[in-house]
C-alpha cells in the first residue's frame, strides 16, 4: 500500500468526488462510495471543508481559519495539517499537484 503524500502549508487539497454529505444533527456526515465507512465532522471540520469544495492551499485555509477562531496560527497549522493528512489517508481528499493549482 502506497504511503499518503505529506501534509504541509505549501500542500494545495480538494474533497474528494464521488461522496455522500449529509447534515445530520449538527455535524456534516461524509460516507464514501469506494470505502464502507462514513465520517463525522464537527463545526471546525465542516468549515474546513467547505474551504476544500474548490482547491485551495493549506497555508490559505490556515489563514482563513486564523482569522475566523480566536486561534493561535502555529496550533492551527498544526491541527489543520493533521486533519487533512487523516483524511488523506481516509481517501476523502486529493492533493493537487503544482502545476494544477487552480487556488480560490
């Protein structure tokens, strides 16, 4: 099995297609086609997300999220890093390459 791409603030991330999103009591609920599992995400997950409809830089997301929460930048890159990672390697994202970048 091929090891996840890393991670980092130069990364440029979209959600995966082929997805089902529900709201559901709050949280949005993501369930793959390709997997037998479903996801719940919490406030700050769904805003991530939302980010992530349109390819965008992790450093930009960071910044946005920065200034949205009282949030210090290098705990939000952090966390936001580590979210994306998990759910790169759960397949619900894809990393864009370089010269594919079409950031919003």
């Amino acid at each position: 099995m091929t090891k996840p791409a890393a991670i980092d603030l130069n990364t440029c991330v979209v959600q995966t297609e082929n997805l089902l999103t529900s709201e559901l009591d709050g949280e949005t609920v993501l369930m793959s086609l390709a997997r037998p599992s479903y996801y719940g995400l919490d406030a700050t997950g769904q805003r991530i997300w939302t980010l992530i409809a349109q390819p965008r830089r992790v450093g930009d997301i960071c910044a946005q999220l920065s200034e949205e929460y009282d949030v210090e930048r290098s705990a939000c890159e952090q966390q936001v890093c580590a979210f994306l990672a998990e759910l790169n390697k759960e397949g619900l994202i894809h990393i864009v390459a370089q010269g594919d970048q079409q950031v919003a």
